[in-house]
C-alpha cells in the first residue's frame, strides 16, 4: 500500500524536520498566521495539529468529498473550509 506523509522540511540546512503519517492522501493544508497550527483537508475531513508537536487539536468530518481550500483569519480564530460538495 501507499504511505501518507506530512514531513516539514528546512530548507536552509536541506534537512527533516518532522513528519507524521496520514490516514489518507492531504488535498490542502494551511499554517495558522502565528505559526501554532496547521490545518489539513483530507477527504471529507480536515484535522488541525499542533505545528510544534504534530499533536491532534481537532478533527472535523462532514463532507464527502476532499477538501480543497482551507484559510485561517488573522487572529487563528475561524478557519474557513470549501469543499467539492
């Protein structure tokens, strides 16, 4: 079977510096503003972690189609999501 992979890499120094598997294929993620949290559209689902850590903070499942846009406002308040359905 095929591994799904989030893995944060610098850039500078060329090197990885964390990953994390995936239930399934990302469609989209996004970095909160201040940088705490990044959110990922998965089918049918989006799942905030802890940037630092990789630790779960949220999990949302009520679509059935993938994700395909996620933004945070400016304060990491609201997080909008658009879907393919």
């Amino acid at each position: 079977g095929q591994e799904n992979m989030l893995a944060i890499w610098d850039i500078k120094s060329r090197r990885q510096m964390k990953f994390a598997r995936l239930d399934c294929p990302a469609d989209c993620l996004e970095f909160s503003p201040n940088g705490a949290f990044l959110a990922i559209g998965l089918k049918g689902q989006v799942t905030v972690l802890d940037a630092t850590s990789f630790a779960i903070k949220s999990v949302r499942r009520d679509r059935k189609l993938a994700i395909s846009e996620i933004k945070f406002n400016k304060d990491t308040t609201i997080l909008a999501v658009g879907g393919h359905d």
